[in-house]
C-alpha cells in the first residue's frame, strides 16, 4: 500500500508554491496588511488561472471535482506565504456546503461562479462551532435572519455567504445587513462582523452538513498552521546558516541545532497527522470527525511552539516588521482560535470517544 502523495498531488503542491512565489511575495503581503481591502483580487485572480477557486466545485459546474486532501496541500501552500486569499470560504466551505445541502438550482446558480473565481463566498460559521460571545447568534424564520455573527470567514466583500444559525441549520445570503472587518491579530485574512436585520436567506437542506463543514474547516485551518509553521522552520535554519556572532555562525552552536531539530521533529509527524485527517475526510468519514478534531487541536499547540522557537532563534530581529516573522506567527495564532480553541477542540475529541457525556 502506497502512504504517500500521487504523481498529480505532488504536482499540484508543486506548481501552486510557484506560482504563490511570484503572486504573494512578503511585499504584496505587506501591502495589503496595511490596507483597508476586503481582498487581494490580483492574488485570487492569478490562482484562478490555476483553476484553485474550483478545486473542490464537481466536474459539471466547471470545477475540477477534487477532494479534501488536495485542498489541505493548497491550505498548506497558501499558508506557508501567509497569502491573503478567500481560500477557506469561497473554495472549500461555501463549494461543500451546496454540494452537500444544495438545490439543483442554487448549485446551479453559484457552483460555476464559484468555481471560475468570478463570485467570493465567505462563511459565518463559527457560533454553532466554537460557541456564541455574548450578543452573538443568528436566529432564522420563514426565510430571513436576524441576529449577529462574529469572526465570519472571508465574509467582508463576499458575494455570498453561507450562514449557520443558532440551530446548527445552514442558509444562503447574498449579503448581510452590515458587513464590518473585524479587528485581528493577523491582518492577511479578513475576518468579519455580520448583522442581519430581517435579512433574506435561502435555506439550504438540514441533513448535518454543518458537522461536515466544521470538519473540513479544522482540516484546512491545520494545514493552512503546518505550511506557516514549515516556512518559518525554514526561515530559523536559513538565518542560522547566515548569522554570525563570535566570528562563527550561530548554526553551528549545539544550542541552536538543537531547536531547529526540535521543530523539524515537532513538525514532520504533524504533516502526516494533517493529510490523514483530509483524506478519511472523503475517504473513512466514520474516522473524520476524530481525525480533524485531533489535527486541528494537534497543530494549534505545535504551530504555536514552532513559531515561538524559530522567533527565539532569530533573537531580537525576529521582533521586527522589516523581517516580518510576525505575519506568520499571528497567523499561527489566528488558526489556533478560530472555530475553537485547542481545549474546545479536544472536548469534542472526548465526547466523540464517549469519554465524556454527550
């Protein structure tokens, strides 16, 4: 039995870090971190030359019909340049959502939008998940929604956005009644604040897909914390081959071959943990719901020493915005909350086991 990626998957890896080279250099990046746009279209538009809005669109909408792993390596490409895309709600959670729970006619309408990257959906997911903050929580009845959701994935600007509300049911709606970035620690993705006000929505079918949307949405935040936390693994050990001090470099002092292992030891493991979790996704669905919650909690605390230890091993410059180490460690640290914390995360582990009561 083959444990490794095909021939296509390295490939798609391949050519999407490539491309993400010359598209989302840590200038671009920068750019936009300091902006006030929803989004980065040139970015979005480059990788739909690519065909990435579509990876998980069915073949008979005009996307490439791929699986949850494929779209774990692209979360792990992305992140490992910090690129400021939709990736997660308009490529992976809004093409699930209509493919699980759709009408003919809504995957009809907005699988081929989605698919050609002309139309961005976001989701507003994360009350039913992670639990509602005071104030927060949408309620629905007879087609409109009102209430208010926080930390909405890649929902300011989107043209549609999938909502959960306080029941655990999935709607449709073109647009909220307000739409508010939210403020973050990590500024390549937008979070958003939605209020709905009678807003109208289209229900999709009640058949546990947000349970299905939660899993994938672990999955991809994993990944997206694995290729952050390789690239600044790659980063300590580049610096520490150049920098020097006492007319050596300071990649040759046990102490810090030692944390550049640590990390590498801490990592590699992760990466196979992060790719099964995707594949029993499509693949063992009675073994996805354990296996992503266990990457998701996994990675946060890993990701989260990853980039604490590449930081130490850069000293006091790994501080600085000229370097930008920081980009990928606010990342990291956005992951490790969104749509649950790690403690959360493995609850939902202990009550899936039976380890605790239901």
């Amino acid at each position: 039995m083959r444990f490794a990626l095909s021939e296509d998957q390295t490939l798609l890896q391949d050519s999407l870090n490539k491309a993400l080279a010359d598209l989302s250099p840590l200038d671009r990046v920068r750019r936009f971190a300091d902006s006030d746009a929803c989004s980065a279209p040139d970015i979005w538009a480059g990788l739909a030359e690519l065909g990435l809005p579509g990876l998980m669109v069915p073949e008979e909408h005009g996307g490439l019909g791929l699986g949850l792993l494929e779209a774990a390596l692209a979360a792990e490409a992305l992140g490992r340049v910090v690129a400021p895309t939709p990736f997660l709600g308009s490529a992976v959670l809004a093409p699930l959502a209509l493919t699980l729970a759709g009408s003919d006619e809504q995957r009809s309408r907005w699988l081929p939008k989605l698919a050609s990257g002309e139309a961005v959906a976001g989701a507003a997911i994360s009350e039913p998940i992670a639990g509602a903050r005071e104030g927060a929580g949408v309620s629905a009845d007879g087609g409109r929604l009102t209430g208010k959701s926080l930390f909405a994935l890649d929902a300011p600007g989107a043209d549609l956005i999938v909502v959960a509300d306080r029941k655990g049911a999935l709607h449709l709606a073109a647009a909220a009644e307000t739409a508010e970035i939210m403020p973050s620690i990590d500024a390549t993705r937008r979070l958003g604040e939605l209020t709905f006000r009678d807003t109208p929505a289209e229900a999709l079918a009640s058949n546990q897909a947000l349970e299905r949307l939660r899993d994938a949405a672990w999955v991809m935040l994993a990944a997206d914390t694995l290729g952050a936390a390789q690239a600044m693994l790659d980063k300590a050990v580049a610096y520490a081959k150049e920098r020097k001090q006492f007319g050596r470099t300071i990649g040759s002092f046990q102490a810090v071959k030692h944390l550049c292992a640590e990390m590498a030891a801490e990592l590699e493991p992760a990466r196979a943990l992060v790719w099964y979790a995707a594949y029993a996704f499509d693949h063992a669905p009675d073994e996805a719901p354990l296996m992503a919650a266990h990457a998701k909690a996994h990675l946060s605390e890993i990701g989260r020493f990853v980039a604490r230890t590449a930081t130490e091993v850069h000293g006091g410059i790994g501080m600085t915005d000229l370097l930008g180490l920081h980009y990928w460690f606010k990342r990291i640290g956005q992951n490790r909350q969104l749509l649950g914390g790690p403690e959360r995360v493995r609850e939902t582990a202990a009550r899936l086991q039976g380890l605790i009561p239901a």
